[in-house]
C-alpha cells in the first residue's frame, strides 16, 4: 500500500491510537478530540496570520489531520464515506461572491443578491 493512500494513513493513526492506548486512557474521548482539534485550528491560524512558512502551515495541518483520523476511529464512522458524501452534495451547491470572495452553500433563508 502506498504511504499516500488513506488506508495507510488511517492505519498509521489506528497504530498511535493502539501504541499509547487512547481508547483506555481518554484519548478517544470525543469531546476532548474536539479540544484538541480546536487548538489545531489556532495553531494552523497562527501559522499563516504571524506569517510562519510553509513547513509550519504544513506541520499543524497534518496535526489536524491526524486528529481527524483519529476522531474517525474514536466515533466510529467511516471518514472515506462521509467524505465522498459530502463532495458530491457540495459539487450541487450554488456560488456566490460574498464581499469579493467565492462563498458554496445551501444559502437557506438568504435572498439571492
């Protein structure tokens, strides 16, 4: 299998999960993922808003990442799926520019401008 496929990467985060017990000691607490993923994402914003470089940017996205995939394993769901899912109703979604950039939604309750 290639180190680029999903499966690999899910199985590397399954094999983390495994190594420090996360399923015995908390790590697969759902609601501690959350927090966690929350302090990805202002790690992520830093990276970009203090100007950090790429390799930064790169490093705390594969940290979310890797939370993601774990939150996978912790929730039970198949991520490949309910992604597949969600791109093929995006790719239906309207377009619009919104304060001169592209915005994709159902824009539920919103008059077209």
């Amino acid at each position: 299998m290639s180190r680029d496929s999903y499966q690999e990467m899910s199985a590397a985060v399954q094999a983390f999960h495994d190594k420090h017990d996360f399923k015995g000691s908390g790590g697969e607490d759902l609601v501690y993922r959350v927090a966690l993923m929350s302090e990805e994402l202002g790690e992520i914003s830093a990276a970009v808003t203090k100007g950090k470089g790429q390799a930064a940017l790169a490093e705390e996205c594969a940290d979310l990442l890797i939370l993601l995939l774990g939150t996978e394993i912790s929730g039970g769901f198949d991520m490949s799926a309910a992604f597949w899912e969600k791109m093929d109703e995006l790719m239906q979604r309207p377009a619009r520019m919104i304060d001169g950039r592209i915005r994709v939604s159902r824009f539920e309750g919103v008059e077209p401008e």
